[in-house]
C-alpha cells in the first residue's frame, strides 16, 4: 500500500460523510452509524497510518488491556479540598440517618474499607474533621454526591 497518509487526510477533508462512510467500511471492513466528519476523518487516517506502519505490538496491547481493567473510570482529577475547620457545625442532631456521635460509619469503595466517625459537631475521616457527610464523600470521590446515599444511609432512621 504505498500511500501518503497526509494527502489521503487533505483528500478525506474534502468527501461527504457519505462518502466517508464508504471509505471507512472500505478501511475496516466493515460499516458505521457515525455522521461525524471529524470523527470519521480522524478514525480513518488512524487505520490507514496503523496499516501502513504497523499497529501497536501483542505486548503493548496486553499492557493497554491490563490499565483498562485497573482503572478508575474518572475523567477529571479530583479537586483538593480543604479540610473544614473542627469548629464546623453539624446537622447531626436534626437527622433521623445519622447514628450516634462516636458511631464509626463504615464503606466499601474501589476495593478499600472507608471509616468515617460521628462526632457531635461533624465528621472525621483521615484525621481530618468535615462539616457533612457530602462533604466526605466529595474528598473520597472528587465529585460531589450525597454523603447519605454514598454511605448507603438514606432512609435508615436511628
């Protein structure tokens, strides 16, 4: 296959996305639902480039695998919190959820054993004190999420 891959790419621009479709089931052998001119462009220079300089090795291959299966499926890096000051007030009092202060909440997630303790006045997690449960939940997650559906404590009164 003697291509030049940047001429075949200015070429690809300038088709209809039916015309691409064509060309990508001419490239992979197979048919496609996209109607994303950019998507199929860039797809199908990516193929051609993989047939023309080779593709990626078994053991490149194998090593992509194995981070796929270990990954957490985060798309964004979680935000580094502050810690609330040990000061902060809890609703504690008012909700029927939580249990007493000094009960220790405890969680599986992404294979660890979470403990967070009831205090009177909030929450200790990792030494740190928070104001609320969404609180420790967003520092554990990254993302914000109801810390009484995260620690599995909606509509279990006390």
């Amino acid at each position: 296959m003697d291509l030049n891959i940047d001429q075949q790419v200015a070429a690809m621009r300038r088709m209809t996305v039916g015309q691409l479709r064509s060309k990508y089931a001419e490239v992979f052998g197979e048919s496609t639902h996209a109607r994303h001119k950019q998507w199929l462009v860039r797809r199908i220079a990516w193929r051609m480039q993989a047939l023309v300089e080779g593709d990626l090795s078994q053991r490149a291959r194998r090593r992509a695998a194995e981070l796929a299966n270990d990954a957490d499926l985060r798309m964004l890096p979680p935000r580094i919190t502050k810690p609330a000051p040990a000061t902060a007030r809890a609703s504690t009092a008012s909700d029927d959820r939580l249990p007493m202060p000094g009960t220790i909440i405890t969680r599986q997630y992404k294979g660890q054993a979470l403990q967070v303790r009831v205090l009177p006045e909030g929450f200790e997690f990792e030494g740190q004190t928070y104001k609320s449960l969404s609180a420790v939940a967003k520092a554990i997650t990254g993302s914000h999420c109801n810390g009484y559906h995260f620690f599995r404590l909606a509509g279990r009164p006390q």
